[in-house]
C-alpha cells in the first residue's frame, strides 16, 4: 500500500511550507530518510526525508506551489502498484500511473552559475551531520558545487566528493578561480526575497511609521569591551560584542515604556507579558532573517550574549527552527556593522517598533564641564526608533529612547562580572 508523503509541521505557529525543489522525479526509486523535497517556511529552510523505502509514485505539487501543513504532497509505493485515491485530485500533469520497469528520466543537473556557488552557505542538518562523521570541515564545504536548489550541496553531491577525495577527481568539484564582471542579466526573486518583499510591503501598508533618532556616547562601553572581550571569550567561550549591551539597555527601557512591546490586533492593542527580543541577522546570500531571543527579559547579561551569538551563528548556517524566527515583540537592527552611520528600518510586523543601531565613531564632541566647554573624543552612536503612530505618539517613543541614551552612557563596569 502507497505510503503518503505529509508536509511538515516544522514549528508550532508554522502552517504551511513552500516547495523550493524535488529532489526525485516520479520512478525514482528512495530509500527510507533520504531526502525527497526541500521546504520553506518563512525564511528556514528544511529537507524532508522519505518516510518509507520504494519507488515515487506521484508528486502532488510542483516547485513553488506553498502547501498547508498536514497536506499529502507525494506517495511513495512498489513499482506498478495502482493507487487507491482517497481524493480524486491531482495537481500537475506529470502524475501517472507507472508500470513495472519503467521509471521516469532523472532530470539533469542544474547548472551552477558561479555567484551561487560563492554565496551558498545553507547547509542542511544531514549535510552537516555526514560532513561532522566523515571529517569534513566547512571550509571543504564551501569548495564543493551542489547540484541542488541555487547550487545547495544536498546527500549525494557530499557523499560523491567524500568518495572522490584525495583523487585526481576532486579537482573536478572545487570552485574554479574566477573575476567577476558586471553584466546585463534578468534574474528572478529566490523564495526568500519574496517572502521579505511582502513582508516590508505589508508593514508599510499596516504600520503608521514614524522616526526619532537620538546620539549616544558609547565610550563607556566601548572601553568596557575593549578591555575584557579576550578575558571574556576565554572565561564564556563567547565573543563579547556591542549588540548584548544594547538589547540589556532596550529590556530595561521598555520595562518603564511596555506600549514598545506591544502589538495591534485590529482595533485592539495587545500587551505582551514577555519581551521576544527579535535582532536581526544578515545572510550570506544577502537576504535577512530575524531569530527571535524568546522571553529576554528572562535573562541576564552573559544569556543574552550567548542567545545572540548562537541564534546569528545559526541563522547564518541554515540551522535554525522555523520557531526561532517567530513570535517577536521588538526587534533591533544593526546596520553600523556594516559602516552605516543610521538606519530608519521598516517595522517587523507584528510589532510596533524596530531600534536602528548604527556605527560607532570617534569625533571631537563638546562636553560641559564645571570648568567650561571643553572638546574631547568620544565613541558616538546613533539610535533611530521606528515606531506605530497608530500606538505611539512621539512624546512616548522620543522619551523611551532619551532612557534607553540615558543607561547606555550611564553604563558602569560593575554591571557585568568578567
């Protein structure tokens, strides 16, 4: 009897998933956990292993169709046998009914453009766990071409280079030396830049934006951490960064100003209990995703270090559950990685703020003191808060982010023990 193939339910507040790409056509024999499809969902993507061993069948839904979670999506069965619909539904016109030894042509290998082998970084789980056994590190990763969706690195791609190592072979799957030019080319939006477009356009479309911006002296922060970050990664095994000082800041700021953390639910403002601290991670491949630091408020200075720096490492490598980049309540964005002086980002929704941090520069500032007007240098930020105004006015969002100024010059050493 046919064995269905479900689409997943990879996360709690997860409903559906779109398919990036079939990793088998129909006839294709599979055996049981080999990958069949990858899915994505809202920016994590996953591959889906076979539930059973035999020949496929039928593929119910073709590449880029998104899929409701618990929807059969391909059948798995013996060579011949006839399927006993349960639906008489079929979705794309490549489902037939197979007779005994006929199977349908593999497809050939996708080419390989060369910016998507200098991009790709997405790993998946089983990739990493054979490459874990077999000795293979990350750097020998990235020297491998993958045949998969823009030029991913699936089973068989790592296991043909694990065989081939150490031959004359394996010169045949490392990235050729190349220069890159500017060119005239049409390029379609990966699933991914989709999902962010509609994202920002249905921010826009909802959230009423407004800006205020605000000038920090970081220096005693910047001096804090230029003094103990080695101490620091020696002692926590855990790089000491700029970020953690900020989300501790914007906690304590929004507990004097909880309308921050707050959501709209039609004509109602929902206030959340805890904070879902939501910090944005660029990726490798240029797009964006935001983990979210569930329940931050929860945690003290080394936590949200280590969450931020193993939720960004994560992102940054495909590892991440699809439940990690739900269910935020603010986010934070970092554009002065990057040299950005500012930002003015766009909402997450369904929050109704988002904090721009920007880069920290050394300049000549004019400070008062009980001798006069005096010009030091000091390590200056700026912090720009985009904010609903259909929730918050800018008396509220413009005082939030004078206290979040206020306990980030106000920092003190004895705040963290190293």
């Amino acid at each position: 009897m046919a064995t269905d193939v479900i689409m997943p339910k990879l996360g709690e507040s997860i409903t559906e998933g779109t398919i990036l790409e079939w990793k088998k056509n129909v006839g294709d024999k599979v055996l049981r956990d080999e990958t069949i499809l990858e899915i994505s969902t809202d920016k994590v993507d996953s591959e889906v292993p076979s539930p059973d061993s035999g020949v496929l069948l039928e593929i119910l839904y073709k590449k880029n169709d998104t899929v409701a979670v618990g929807e059969v999506i391909a059948r798995i069965g013996e060579a011949g046998e006839k399927i006993k619909y349960k639906e008489a539904k079929e979705k794309i016109e490549s489902n037939v009914e197979l007779k005994e030894n006929v199977t349908a042509p593999a497809p050939p290998k996708k080419e390989v453009t060369i910016k998507e082998c200098s991009d790709r970084k997405f790993y998946s789980p089983l990739v990493k766990s054979i490459a874990k056994k077999e000795g293979v590190d990350l750097t020998e990763l990235d020297s491998i071409v993958g045949s998969g969706y823009n030029g991913r690195i699936n089973k068989v791609d790592l296991l043909g280079y694990i065989k081939s190592k150490g031959s004359s072979v394996e010169t045949s799957v490392m990235k050729p030396a190349v220069s890159y030019n500017l060119e005239d080319r049409v390029e379609p939006m990966g699933h991914v830049r989709k999902m962010i477009a509609q994202h920002m356009i249905k921010s826009r479309d909802t959230s009423v934006h407004v800006y205020s911006s605000n000038e920090v002296d970081m220096t005693k922060i910047v001096e804090f951490r230029n003094t103990h970050k080695d101490a620091f990664k020696i002692k926590y095994h855990t790089p000491l960064t700029y970020t953690p000082f900020i989300i501790d800041a914007t906690i304590k700021s929004i507990h004097g100003f909880p309308l921050i953390n707050c959501s709209v639910q039609e004509s109602n403002i929902k206030h959340n209990q805890n904070i879902n601290m939501g910090v944005a991670v660029a990726l490798p491949d240029n797009n964006l995703i935001v983990p979210v630091i569930k329940r931050s408020e929860e945690l003290n200075f080394l936590g949200l270090t280590r969450s931020t720096a193993d939720l960004a490492v994560r992102a940054r490598e495909g590892r991440l559950q699809p439940d990690e980049a739900q269910g935020s309540t603010f986010t934070i964005t970092n554009p002065g990685i990057f040299g950005s002086l500012f930002g003015m980002g766009i909402i997450n929704q369904p929050n109704v703020a988002i904090l721009s941090a920007g880069a920290i520069h050394k300049r000549p500032v004019v400070k008062e003191t009980e001798y006069g007007d005096v010009v030091v240098v000091r390590s200056m930020m700026y912090l720009t808060l985009a904010y609903d105004h259909r929730v918050i006015d800018g008396a509220y969002g413009t005082r939030f982010l004078a206290k979040l100024k206020e306990l980030l010059e106000g920092f003190s050493k004895h705040e963290i023990k190293i």
